[in-house]
C-alpha cells in the first residue's frame, strides 16, 4: 500500500504521515490510498468511524458506480476509463470517502485524472474538501468524451465506408468492427449509466456536509455525464443504423451476384445448346456440308448470345 | 468579438454602448455577443455577476440543450438549426443568460431566427425582456418545423419509389438514403429532445424572474418542442417501416431471380440432354437416318420446353 | 366564413345572429365558425377575451392535440379522423375554446360527429355546455372505433393470406398492404395518442368550469380513448408479427427454390455426362455396337435419375 | 334474461325473486344477470341508483378491463380466458357493480370460474360481499395459469424442435405454430395488463366500501396478475428468441444447400468437360485409339471427381 | 417434514423442540421448516398468527419473488439460484416469515446459501434475527454471481468464434448455444428482477420490525441484485449483438458461396463450349486435322479460363 496524506494548511499543500489524520479534523486534507490490504483498510476504517459495508464495498471493487449516504460522508464508487493503446479499454474502479473536510480516495491501479487533481490540489487551487471531490469526479467525467468521441469518429468512417461501398470487399472488413464498437459502447455504458445517479445522490445533498454552492458544482458533473450517456445512446442508435445498412447492402449485393449468374448461365447454355445440336449424327438431315448452315449456327450463336445480353443488360441484371 | 447592446428605451430601442450596462438596470436591454473572447466573457460575468459555472458552459459550447436556473437569472444552452444547402445541415449551439431586464446572448455564428428577433426588438414589437427572451426561443424552434417537413417529404418520396418499384433498380438507388435519413433524425432528435425541459424549466418558474403571463408563453414554445420530437419520433417509425419494406422487397425479389433460374436452368439443361442423346456414337442403335427420329426429336425438344416454360409460368416461376 | 350561435333557451334551441353572443352569457350557446378569417377571429377573441396564444393556435391549425387551461375556459385542439373512400384517412383538425356556459368550436372542413352532436343540442338532448363538449369529443372518438375494427379486419385478411399461403404469390401482393398498414396505425396513433391527456386534462378539471358529474363523463371518453391507443398498439405487435411471419416465409420458400434447383440441376448434370461420354470418340474402346452397352447406358441413365429424385424427395428437397 | 337473486341469510344462502332486491340492504346478496335487454338493465339501474356511465359500459361489452369508483360502489369489466377445444381461446367480458353488500354481475357467455364460485356462495363459504367481489376475481385469474403454462408448453416444444433440427423439415411446420402462438400472447397480455390497475383500484380502496383485509385479499389478486404478465412478457421474449433461432437456422441451411450446390455443379462440370473434350472431332491429333488416352481420360475423371469431392468435403462444403 | 428450531440463548445457538416456539418470544431464534404439510403449517401459522393469504402463498411455490408487509412481519417468497451440473439451473424457491425475532424459512429443496447461513448463526456469528434475514438473503443473492459470470464467460467465448471464424464451421456450432445462452438469460432476470422490489420493501421499513441499521443492510443486498440484473441486461445486449454479427456473418459468407459458385460455372460453360464447339459434325468447314485449330482451341481453352479466373479473382469472386 501506499498511503499519503495531503493536507491543505495555512502555508500550503503539505504531506504529513497517514497517522496524522486524527489530528486534522477540520483541516481539508486527502487522504489517498493505492492498493491498501485488509488491515490497513481496518485501521483507517477506526480512525474514521466509516461503516463496515462501505468497507466491504471499498475492498470488493464493485463493477457499479454508487454513492451511498452515511450519517456523515459519503460513500461512492466511481469508475475511470484509460485508452492506454487503440483498441483496448481500461476500466478503473476507485472508491471515495466524502467527509466534510476529508476525502479518502481507495484505488488498485491508477488513472490520469487523479494525478492531475493531485497536481491542482497541491498547488493549493482547489478550496475545499468538497471542490477536491468535485474536481475528483469533474477530471475523470471529462476523460470520457475523448473516448466517446473516438467512437464517434470510427462510426463514421465505418458508416462512410459501407454507404460508399461499390465492390463489397469493405463490407466484409468491416463488420467485426461494427460489432466490436457496438459492444464497446454497450460496456462503457454500462459503467457510465449509473453514475447519473451518483451525482444526482450529490448534488440533492443528502449528507450534510457539502453547501449548496458545492452541490451546484456537482450538478454541473451530473450533466455532463447526462451528455456522455446521450452521446453514446445516440451512437448505439447510428451504429444500429450502420448495421441495418450494411444488412441491407449485402441483401442487395447477393440479388446481384444472382442476377449475373442467371443471365451468363443463360446466355451460355444457349450456345451449348446449340453447339450440342450440331454435335448430333444426323448426317442424313442435317447438311453438315453446307456453309449456310454453318455460318449460319455460329451467327445464330453470336446474335442469340448478344441478344441476350442486351436483354440482361436493360434488365439490369448484367 | 461584436457586442451589441439594445436598449428599449422611451423613444424606442436604441443601440448603446456595452459599457452602459451597468447604468441600465431596471430598462429593458438586449446584450448580444458574437465570438467573445475570455477577456470580454470575463468583463460581462462581472458586470452581471454570473457564476463561474455558467460562464464556462458558454465558453465551451456544450452540445446537449439545458437550462440552469441561478439566483437571480436563467443560464439556457440552445440549439439553432439551419439547412444552408440541401442535405447539410448547420448546428449553431448559443447561450442566454437571462435576467428580469437583461437578455444576453452568447454565440459564434448566427442564424435566421437571431436577425430576425433583432428586427421584431428593434422594431419595439416585443414588451419586455422576457418576451424578447420568447421570441428567441420560438422563432428559433419555428425554424425546425421546415427542416423536418423536408424530412417528412423524403421519406415519403422514398415509400412511394420502394412500394411502386417494379424492376428493383430503384431499391438500390434508395438504399442510402434511407439509411442517410434515419442518421439525420437521430441527429436532430439528439439536439431538440432536451429543449423540451429546458421549457419545462422556464415555464415552471423555477428562478422568479418572468411573471405567470411570459411562463405561459414559454408552455406554448413548449408545446411546440414537443410536436416536433413528436413528428421526428413518427417519422423515425415510418423510416424503419420502408426500410423494413425494402428488405423484404429485396428477399422478395431474389426469390422471383431464383425461380427464374431454376426455370431457365431445367429447360435449357432438357434441351441439351436431347441434342447430346443423339451426339452419341450408337450409330447401330440410333436410327441416325430416320426422318421419324431427327424431326421426333425436335418436335420433343421444342414441345418439353414450351410444357416446361408453361408449368414454370403457371407456378409463377417465370 | 359561417358562424352559427345556438342558443339553448327556455322554449327549445334557438339560432341567433352571432353578434348576440355578448348579451348571452349564462345561457348555454354553442357558436359553430367554419372557416372563419383573421378579422372574425379577432371579433370573437375580443368578444370572449380570449387569450392571443390561444387565438393563434386555433388559427394556425395545429397538428399535435392539446388542452391548454386558461384563467375561466380550455383551449382544446382535437383531431377527426374520416374515411371518405376506402384506404384513404381524412383527418381534420379543429379547435374548441370550452367556457362554462359558450363553447365555441373552431374548424375548416366538417367531419360526421359535428353535425351528429348538433342535432342532438338543437333537439335539446344535452342538457348544458359541458355535455356539449363531451358530446363532441364523445362522438369524435367513436368515430376511430369503426376505422381501427377496419385496420383489424385487414391485419387479420394479411394474417390468413400469408400463414395459409402454399404458393408464395400471395406473399408478393400483401407486401405492399401490409407496409400501408402499418404506416396507417403510425399516423393515426400520432394523432390520437396526445388526445389523452387532453382528456386527462378535462377529467383532473384544470379549470373550474365544470363540475365533478361532468368531469366523470370526460374521464369516460378518456378511457375510450385509452381503449383506441390499445387497439392500435396491440394491432402494431400483431402487423410486426405477421411481417416477421412473411419474412419467415420468404425464407423459407428460397431455401426451397435452392433445394430444387440443387436436386434439378444434380439430376440432369448426371444424364448429361452419360450421353456426353458416349458420344466421345473412342470407337476404339467404347463398343458402341453393343446393344448391351447401348440399352445399359440408358437403363443407367434412368435408373440413375429415379434413384436422384428419391433420394432428394426422401431429402424434401423436391 | 335469467336473472338470479342468491341471499345470504342467517339460515343459508336462499334464492329470492330479484323484485326483493330493494328489501335485502344489509344482507350480502348476489344479483347475477344473464344477457338482461335494455329494460332489465334500467330497472335494476333505477332500483341500485346506478351511474348511466356504468350502465352504458355494462350493456356495451367494452373490450379492456377496467374498474371506475363511483360514490358507494366500484363499477368493474373483466375478462375471463377459456379454452374450449385446443388452439381457440374464447373471451369472456363480464361487468360487475360492486356495493358493500350486493355484487351485480352482467354477463352474456357462462365460464367456469363464475360456477365454481357460485358453488362455494351457495354453501355460505364466502363469508361477505366483498369475499365473493374477491372469489370472483381470484378464481377467473386463477383460470389464466393453466392457459399460460400451457403457452409455455408450446414454445418449449417448438425450441426444442427448432434447436434439434437437423433435416429442416421441422422448420417450415413449425413456422405457423410459432407466430399463431405469439399472436395469441399479444391478444392474451392486451386483455389481462389493464387488470393490474383494476386491482390497484380495488387495492388502494378509492371506495370505502370494503375494509382493509378485503383490499389485502384484492392485493394478493394483484400479485396474480401480475405473475400473469410477467409470465406473458418473459414467454414473448423466449418466443422472439425461437423465431430469431428459427431464421437464423433458415440462412444456415440456405448456406449448407448453396454449398452443396456449388460443390455438385463444379463436380459434374469437370466430368463433363473432359467427355465431351473426346468428343471433339479432332481425329487426327486425339489418338482415339490408344488405351493409354482412353483409360487415362477416365481416369483422370474419376480421379478429379474424387479430389474434388474430398476438397469440397474437407471445407465442409459436402 | 423437518423442523429445526435454532434459538440464539445467551450460552450459544442450541436446537430446541419446534413446540418450544411459543415460550421463546423475546429471544433470536430462526425455525426452518422443510416440506411441510399442510397440518404442520396450520399448527405453525396457528402458533404465530400468520395471515392465510401468506400461508397459502408460502404453500404454493409461487414462482415470483414478492416481499407483503403485514402487521407484525414481511412474508417474503424469494429464489435461489444452482447449477448442479454444467447447463442446467435449478431454481429453489422458499418462503420467509420475518418477525423481530423469529425467523421462519420454508422450503422444499436446500440450496448452498442456507446451510452456509445456517453454520454462522450456529457459530453465533450473527447478531440478531434481522441479521440473520440479511444473511439469508445476501448469501442467496452472493450465489448468483458465479452463475452470470459464467453466462457472461459464455458470450465471450461465443463472441470470440464468432468473430474471428474464418471457415464458416463454427457458425453452426454455435448458433443453437447462442440461443439457449439468450434463453437462460431471460429465465434467470425473471426470477432476479422482482427481487429489487423486494429488497426496496424491507429497506424502506414498510412493517417496522428492523431498525434503521438493519435497513442499511437490506439496502445494501438490494444494490447486488441491481448489479446482476444490469449485468444480465448488458449480456443480454451482448448476446444480441453477437447473434447480429452471427446473422450478418451467415449473410456474407452465402455472398460468397454464390460468387465462387457464379465464378466457377462461367469458367468451366467457356471450357465447355468450346470443347463442344469442336464436337460438331461439321467437317467441311472445320479443318479437324489442322494443327493450329486444335492446339489453338485448347489454348483458348487454357488461356480464358485463366484470364476469367484472374478476373474473378480481382473482382473478389474467387
């Protein structure tokens, strides 16, 4: 584990040892602890009095973003995304304790968001516990629309693609990644969704112990996820569309191939046939020796089979 | 930037300069901004005292339509459509804050509706702020019904070219269409749904700003939002219904390009069985020199194609 | 313009010039304007200081049902359905401003509810103005009934047609009816689910102008109304089954067209290659004067061909 | 009509002339009505002060089910399911007028719960008006399970049919089972979802003509429903589920017989090709005569013949 | 039938005499009953005052999860979830009567989560009867998570054949367990999703048997069952996603059995006709013993159907 303790005092952002926190009560200070084991878990949980089903939740990394309210803090679970290469999306699970002066935040792993709150928190440019916990969910919301916005984009070339399609060879590429897209966005959310909740818990005030000047800050956080579910939503909607298209082109593209089978396997069977028909042992009937009939079989030939493909043609199946 | 700052006064409505906006309380005014920088932002928030949060939402140009309500004013994100070609269409998001006596508009392009509200204020035509802030938002949700009659329009040219379409050449040349339309209503439904609780909020009242009369204007600009989501909502269902028609259209006519070639194939496949019958070399077997024989074999020809051509007919194959 | 005051009056129901209808109040009246243009709408607006959103909403015939409450009336906006030829829907939409002793309705074409309810109010059968309206209502929603029996009765024809279809040819000509179908119930779901919360509006008596007897006769057409938008999602589900149902069927009926043409082609690819080997030129090795090998290549031609269609019919692919 | 009048005296339930009806208030007593006309419904109406509302819809047959609180009683349409002979399901609306002591019942068709209770009425089983309200309720809910479940029987039996298929036979027969029996779900869940809001009403006690442990009694009636739609609801998601396997099954096999098709032809056109290369009259450079050619050429068909067989087989073609 | 009576005396948990029941108001004491008959149960709900209406239920298996208050306790029905074998899912339904203190369970089948409790509360473990209740329902709630994880290690494996198949094979292999995975699905969020209800019922209070600690605890089983019904709703997504891809990758693959068969038979009808060209009896006109037309014609032969292979291939048809 590694535990610091950030405390905001009157000459700055200092970090003080973990065991300090009981002296601090009335000090904002962030306490954050990266990766803690069972005991060190219990200890803070004494320290702060904090209930042991939000111990629980904290250690078992619940896959659902929630916010529950305690007689006084909160106790949220919130997730983070990384793009740490194209193609493969890391879910960060982190839990907070939201007290009026002290926000404890539990993490495994870690994610761009929280280095960069920890940068403003100790340069002293958030006021408050609370501004720290907003800042918190604000930074890690805001890393959202980078993702959902490259899923916008690859929607786009992928709907580019399949509506400009003429021989067919995109389509077959670029299904799988339709579907890979459509079940990124059914992940993200999955995460994402319940946040909404999360913030609404927030910005409502059920634990007393953010003003209403904070609470408008959460509402704000509230809304832009609020965008992120409607964007993704409305990409389901496109990416569904996309598909329908692509079912719909390839429906299309196999009428043709039939087509194009039915009118050559016509055309050349009637030259079979007639090739055939001279292959006959009618010595005796057929005046194999006459060049009428000669010239004329190949011309008969020729003719029927351009005949044919005119036909097709305006047919529109050549 | 451009700052314009209309005042209704006495002898009617003149054009001031934005610094007079402090003197001006209690007197109608309109402060439009055009592209401002941080700076000028900076300069209005003072001067009005808006909160930092809904400064920076102006700035940023959210995408999702909202209205917040503030102590003593309304922050409204809106959304103006604007079809300048056919087949594009121009998003122009803008930003109110709208106090008793003050309207001010924050936007980067313009559009029809804004021009044309200008015209009706400077004109004196509108009371009070309030209804200034009404004919914003109606004329520019009056723009929307245009756009989407447009839509209604081609959807129904594209059902009567599916359902009245006989050779299927127009079933590809639609297909895209289709598909394009149905983005297009995913896109406008995104921007306009919440323009419906924006409304809500105005004409619920929820900052004291506009007395029972204006809330009621606001309730029929609401009423408005809503038979347009309404008509796009229909018009994504009869969409869904042609390309569902389309998609049967399509394995309809595969059906009918299949009978046909099983058709042609049985026929021509007879025919050449005959001639390659008597192709073989049983000279001692075959009676080659038989009239009986070489015009019997004709006649069976010409007479199982026609049967053949016939029962397919009757099946409804050919 | 036609505007007609009728004057429930002591001795039975009287016509009187429109210019009465000042003098009247506290007299159950209904004044009928068909058609009117702006001026006489202005007249009456004055007249019964209507309020100008109202005014301009009868006057710019609105798609979207609605009540609006008002200070002492309702501003209704309600819609007729009619069908004057079969597969043809007129609708007509009119207005209706509802005061406790005048109702005033609003429209341009007439639909056979109107003139109904006015017989009933000049035989003096309703017994006060809030009976009138529910009249109008009343009779102007049981007016869908026959039109939604009729889209069942259709869906059940379509149903029928494509469960008991043997020959597939029926499947090509419901298509159409059933996509015309299903965009018919679109259309009047859109206009006829609104109507109930205009109802809902009526029965909850926004307004005080009628009292709790008659908002328990709105709540009934309110159910009526309930009872029509079930009809028509219920008849929606069924539609999209039977669509399913065909689509189903299309399938189907191609994988047996595949299956014959497979066995069709197998079969007489087969006697193609016995006559064509026989016909080849190796008189040398190919005893073409045996009549055992002559009667043997055609009793293995036909033995080969029975035993093919067994096989596929054993298959059920013939 | 018949009309029975069943008393429950201190003695036993009695059957009494329905004139006594205005003598028995106080005593619970069922009034069931049986296709009464126009004049019996009036009297009765006139003796039970009933709402002409009420009387309009118990005459009328209205469709969906619902229950209306009037000042002393609850007026109630119903449906009772019954199935007569395998495959038909007949309906059965039925109306009751519920007072604290008397339960009217209208109806035209008989159904068995309406028996069954009747019985347990007769031998004093039901201890007030409002037990038999609930005994008639309960036990024609009661009478939907066997119904349902036998639903779930019949999409069990198609799943397996359609997922152990393996000729495909099975898949046209089934075709019409299935989409008959999700029509019949849709016509079933359309009749008994409005009965969760009757028993809401009935539940919540909007009359206050029964106590609180006859509205548990309603309540658990309720939770019957419910079970009923719920059941409804997940067996037309299995049922999509079949149809969609069903179709997914269908392209399957198309696959497999095209597959087949293209391996056969290519087959067979290589065969043919090489008897009718012999057959060319190229006597002069064939050697015709040489065992070598002859018994190379059938060699050589037979041998590709079979490697084309085996690579068609190894790709899963054959 | 097997009753237990586990008491939680001050020296331990012992098993008393299910007849002592009645002495032991006041002290914690969980009473499992196993099969009970129908006297067992009457002596039991004599003993505790239980309502009939919760007494039938409990004796009925009903088959949907349902929390009733009654005066004193929540009767609640609830189900367990195991798979004793791999594929199949047994579903344990059991009744619970909670009281302050006793705890009733009834059931018919066991299921892991009750022994599992059974052994805490033996080991004195849990506190009280309400946490014992929690424990009860926790544990069962806990047991559902390895079973969606495995339905959602099911998708994932689906998902990745489905995607990644390049034969085609897998495709049948995997459509009928597609299927069946969408099937469990719906049957386990049949009996999970009214659980939710449930669990809002004991969180909420609605009898005050618990006190606000214990509801916290219920709140916190009612968020594990909101996770595995948004887990199984996300894999219901899923899976439909992949049967999508599955249908469109069938779609694709037919295109291209159709293109190689189109490919395949123009190639070899070329070869054929020439070949059968030169099978014509007409030896005056063709020079049958010219060097250059036989090696010509087998040159043309050769050097077309390399040519339309290469085109095929170009085009993507081979």
């Amino acid at each position: 584990m590694t535990a610091r303790l950030l405390v905001k005092q009157t000459d700055g952002v200092r970090e003080r040892p973990p065991a300090d926190l009981s002296d601090l009560r009335g000090t904002p200070a962030w306490l954050d602890l990266a990766a803690p084991d069972e005991n060190e878990m219990a200890l803070i949980a004494e320290e702060l009095e904090l209930h042991p089903l939000a111990v629980e939740d904290a250690r078992e990394r619940h896959e659902r973003p929630k916010a529950d309210a305690y007689d006084r803090y909160y106790f949220i679970t919130f997730s983070a995304l990384a793009v740490d290469s194209p193609g493969t999306l890391r879910t960060e699970i982190f839990s907070i304790f939201a007290f009026t002066d002290v926000i404890v935040t539990v993490h495994t792993g870690d994610w761009p968001a929280r280095a960069e709150v920890e940068k403003r928190w100790r340069d002293g440019r958030l006021a408050s516990a609370g501004m720290l916990l907003h800042a918190l969910l604000d930074t890690t919301v805001d890393g959202y629309f980078p993702i959902v916005d490259d899923y916008g984009e690859r929607a786009d070339v992928l709907e580019a693609v399949i509506l400009q399609d003429v021989k067919g060879d995109a389509l077959r590429a670029s299904l799988a990644d339709l579907f890979l897209l459509k079940r990124d966005l059914l992940r993200v959310r999955k995460l994402v969704a319940p946040e909404r909740e999360v913030l609404q818990v927030l910005s409502r005030g059920d634990v007393e112990c953010y003003g209403p000047e904070e609470r408008r800050y959460f509402q704000d956080v509230y809304d832009h996820v609020v965008r992120v579910t409607d964007e993704i939503d409305t990409l389901r909607d496109l990416v569904s569309n996309i598909v329908d298209a692509n079912l719909a082109a390839v429906s299309n593209r196999l009428n043709e191939v039939m087509k194009v089978l039915t009118a050559v396997a016509t055309i050349l069977f009637v030259m079979t046939i007639v090739t055939s028909f001279f292959g006959q042992n009618f010595v005796a009937f057929i005046p194999y020796d006459s060049a009428v009939v000669f010239w004329g079989s190949i011309a008969f030939t020729v003719v029927s089979a351009v005949a044919l493909a005119v036909f097709f043609r305006r047919k529109g199946w050549l």
